[in-house]
C-alpha cells in the first residue's frame, strides 16, 4: 500500500515530476555518456525553472532506473520509489549483488511507495516469473506516467510487445496505449485527452543483446524532445506550450511564498470551522482557493472600476455634443478614457483574470478528487485519479493544473476496502450536504438566489431605461413646441444617460457572465439534489460511491466548461 502521508515537498510547493522508464542491459560504453546526458537534463531543468524543485520517479530497477536515480539525489532532488512488487519478491529481479546493493542503498534515501497487487492477483500469483508478475511491472510504468510532467526515456526507440516494457510505457504516455492492462474505453478517453501535453525527453541507448542497434533513423546518445505528435532535438530546447505550462506552475508557486501568511491563517481558519480534521483537503487546496478569492477581488474591482469610467465617459461625451459651452468635457472624456486604460492595462499585465480562473478551477478540481479520495475512491480502476478526468480537450496552457493535480495524486493510491462507512457518511455530509444547511448543495443553491438577483437587476436597469426613454420622447413630441431648447437638451440629456448606464450594466453582466453562471448554478444544484436523492435512497456503500463518482465527474465537467466560458469574459481596452 502507498504511504498515507503526502511527501512533505508536496505539501509545501508543487514540485516538477520526472518520470523514469528505461532498459536494463545498457551497454557498459554507453553508461557515462548517458550520465552525461541526464546531468545536462536535470541541469537544464534547474536553469530553466529555480522554483520548482525536481522530484524523480523512479522504480529502481536495474540499468538507466538506478543510474537516473543517482544523479537525481546528487543534485539534491527528491527521490520516490513506486515498487511494482512486494520488496522481498522485487529484490529478487537483481541478480547482481552490486545492483542489489545500490537498490538497498537507494531505497534508504528514498520516499518508498509499495503499489498494491492488482485487483484479483495474490501474492503467490505474481512471485514467479510471467504474465502477472509482468503486470505489476506495467502497473507500476502506469503509476509513474499518470503522475509525472516529462517521462525521461532511456529506450532504444523500438516499439516492442513485452508487457511493462519501456517501449510500452513511452507508448502509453504519448499516446494511451497499454495492452491487457488499461481497457478499451479508457484506453480511447487517454488517446483523445492527453496527447497534446504528454513531453517524453528520449534519450537513445543501445541494448547489450543480439540485434541491439537502436531503431531506424535514430543515433545511440541521441537525446530529443518528444510530443505525441513531435520531436526536435534536445538542443532546440523544451517545447514553447510546455514551457508555459511550467512557468505557471512556477507562478503558482510564488504567489503561494507571497501570500503565504494569509493562506495559513485562513487554512487554519477553515480546518477549525469543519470541525473534522480528517477531511482537511490539504495545503495545495487551500493555497489555490484562497489565491482564486484573492485575484477574483482584483478581477471585480479591474471590472467595476472599468464600467464605472465607461458610463461616465459616454456621460461626458453626450454632455459634450449638447452643451456647446462646457468644452473642457472632451478634456474629461479623454482622462477618463486614459484612466480605464490604465486599469484595464494593469490587470492584464498583472493576469489577474487568468490567476482568478486557473485557481478557482484548480481549487474545484482538487475539491473532488479530495473527496473522491477520503470516500475510498481516490482512482477508477486502481491508477486513473481526477486529473484524467478534466480539461480533456482543452489547450496545454490549462494543462498545468492537471499537472499540479498530478503531483497532489501521489499519495492517493488507496485502497477503497480500508475506508469504512463513517468516512463515506463524512465526505456525504460534508460534500453533498443538506438543503438549505451545508455543503455543496446550499452552496449552489445560495448562489443560484445571488445570480437570479443580481440578473434582475440588470433586467430592472434595462426596463427603466427603455421605458423612461420612451416617456421622455414622449413628452417631447407633445410638448415640442412648448418647452424651450435648454429645456429639451436636459431631458435628451437625461434620455442618453439612462441609456448609458443601462447599456453599462448590460456589459458588466456580460462579462460577469451572469446569465450563464445563473443557469450552471442550477444545473450544479440540480445534479447535487439529484445525488442527494439518490444517496439518500442507497444504503450499499458501492453503490454509494459510484453515485459519487458520476457527481464528481459532472462537477469537473461543469467547471472546466466554466473556466473556458470566462477566459474569454476578461476585460479589454478596446470595449470601453
């Protein structure tokens, strides 16, 4: 069974996660050169991204494993070790006495984490060589693919059918393909969700055998970037939509240091409210919902501020056109214009609407699989966490929350049958909830109140601008030969500014997206009765769970669509 405990670095900051999957009868002339090779990797990775700290997964077999190991711990990055067996039975795969040895030497300095045996599989099945055995091997390049960032390759570039090869693990990261492990249907959802942010960093080995060469087209010691649908070579450098990926992983990681403060108190805040430190959902959750409050404040007040100069600027302006005497209002037209632009120009450079979307969908994400994992259902099908259940078709610039959901992952390999029924009433109770008491379903429900009257008011300063535009025309065609030209300046005056504000409010709304936000509360409060319903009905704790399976797959659904939707609300010079 993995550890219980997160890796104290993961609970800290959000590392970068190697992945290693290698041959093990490498060459003895190739040994070094490959050495170099990884060095000048990992050395690579420090320039480019001081902070994030590296952290290697590897399963310490013999050959590239152990080596890529090594140069990880003496760089000083944090070394775990996902077993495939039982450490008795693994060590039995070291036949040589010194890689024996390093083995035990690693495993001291490393943060150990035994797989569990495959659903089915006994200990006694999988100790002698074969089919089973050869599956723990292939669960293991599962475990090691589904929470790294770049998979590190030392393979002679030969596709190859052994199962838990490393020909099938670099197959299955680039692409989703593990034959007799992964089924078909989610073999299909991988191939569709994770190609386009999948990076292998291949470095090309020969292989101590009889026809050992390397795969056509490549040259032994040949390091190459590596997408499902690319390679370059190493010396061109990482791939632009990764890098960005990682620079804001990075900046994750910054504004968690800067407000580090503020997120403790109000994480400690929190965990004191519930009452129940046994669903607390972890630093990283707290760290990214406080920051998405935080910058959908800055984001607020960028909008309020923006509309705010944009009705007075159209307000100075039709003054302008009708007042032939008051000039100077052009001059406060125009610093009003400068002003909005300013504002706006801030928060895009700053990225407060992107921080605000990212966190608060990052926050959601870790939500779920938060309760997914103290419910006993942390994966589906023993190595598939929340991660691959969201953002599927989106570009890779949102794949790095799933990144940071990788790493959070770690620790969640639990097995559902060591959750009792109390902690399934908790996560129920505290997740789900009660109408109008707790949980998500009166969250959404509030919110759903909230937008409806924030909606109504927007309808109200519409009604009132139509219809008070249409009772001062009104007047001014029943009375256009009484009132004199002062006179009938101040009410087209007071026409144009009830259109005005009226068409402010309108596109502050639409920005806000109050329409759609008000209709996905629903939904959201819909789906939440629905689950509450159902639960409520069952008194099978599988059955149970799976209803919590779909809500959270629902749930992510919904907010990756959100976080689509409102990236393209932000606010833009160009519309004031």
């Amino acid at each position: 069974m993995l550890k219980s405990a997160a890796s104290p670095l993961v609970q800290t900051i959000v590392p970068l996660v190697i992945g290693v999957t290698s041959h093990r009868n490498i060459p003895a002339r190739e040994i070094e050169p490959i050495r170099q090779r990884v060095r000048e990797f990992f050395a690579q990775l420090r320039h480019d991204f001081p902070s994030l700290p590296l952290v290697v997964l590897s399963a310490l077999a013999e050959g590239g494993d152990q080596l890529v190991a090594q140069e990880a711990l003496a760089i000083g990055a944090h070394l775990i070790a996902p077993l495939p067996l039982p450490r008795d039975l693994y060590a039995e795969d070291f036949a040589d006495p010194v890689t024996l040895a390093e083995f035990d030497a690693l495993c001291a300095r490393a943060e150990v984490m035994q797989l569990p045996l495959r659903a089915g599989q006994t200990r006694h099945a999988v100790e002698p060589p074969g089919t089973a055995r050869d599956r723990q091997y292939a669960q293991a390049g599962v475990y090691i693919v589904n929470h790294c960032h770049i998979l590190l390759a030392i393979w002679d570039g030969k596709e190859s059918d052994r199962v838990g090869g490393t020909a099938q693990v670099v197959r299955y990261h680039l692409g989703g393909s593990m034959p007799g492990l992964i089924d078909r249907r989610r073999e299909a959802r991988h191939v569709l969700g994770g190609g386009d942010e999948r990076l292998l960093y291949h470095i090309v080995c020969s292989r101590d055998e009889t026809d050992g060469a390397v795969a056509n087209g490549l040259q032994a010691l040949q390091a190459l970037w590596r997408t499902a649908e690319t390679a370059s070579a190493a010396e061109i450098g990482m791939p632009p939509e990764f890098r960005l990926m990682f620079t804001h992983m990075a900046e994750f990681n910054a504004e968690r240091g800067k407000y580090a403060t503020a997120i403790t108190a109000a994480a400690q805040s929190h965990r004191a409210a519930e009452g129940n430190p046994a669903l607390s959902m972890g630093d990283v959750f707290h760290a990214a919902d406080w920051l998405a409050m935080h910058f959908q404040k800055r984001v607020l007040l960028a909008m309020r501020a923006t509309y705010t100069l944009a009705a007075l600027m159209g307000i100075a302006f039709a003054l302008y056109a009708h007042l032939e005497e008051h000039n100077y209002l052009i001059y406060l037209f125009l610093l009003l214009f400068a002003s909005g632009a300013v504002v706006v120009g801030l928060a895009r450079h700053r990225g407060w609407h992107r921080k605000y979307l990212d966190y608060r969908a990052l926050a959601e994400f870790l939500r779920v699989q938060s309760y997914w994992r103290h419910a006993g259902i942390p994966a589906t099908g023993g190595h598939e966490f929340a991660h691959d259940n969201l953002l599927q078709r989106q570009n890779t610039e949102l794949g790095w929350i799933r990144n940071v959901m990788r790493v959070v992952g770690l620790d969640a390999c639990t097995d559902p049958a060591g959750h009792g029924p109390d902690a399934l009433s908790r996560v129920i109770a505290e997740w789900v909830g009660v109408s109008g008491k707790s949980g998500q379903l009166h969250y959404y429900e509030r919110k759903t109140v909230e937008r409806s009257g924030l909606h109504h008011v927007t309808e109200m300063v519409g009604s009132l601008s139509l219809w008070g535009g249409i009772a001062i025309s009104i007047v001014l065609a029943v009375f256009a030969h009484v009132f004199e030209q002062e006179t009938k300046n101040t009410l087209v005056m007071f026409m144009a500014t009830l259109s005005i504000i009226a068409a402010v409010r309108e596109a502050y709304a639409y920005r806000k997206a109050d329409k759609e936000l008000m209709r996905q509360y629903r939904f959201m409060q819909r789906i939440f009765t629905s689950a509450r319903t159902a639960l409520d009905r069952s008194i099978d704790s599988v059955e149970q769970r799976e209803i919590l399976i779909s809500l959270g797959e629902a749930a992510l659904t919904e907010h990756a669509e959100w976080t689509l939707m409102q990236r393209e609300r932000e606010v833009e010079q160009s519309k004031l």
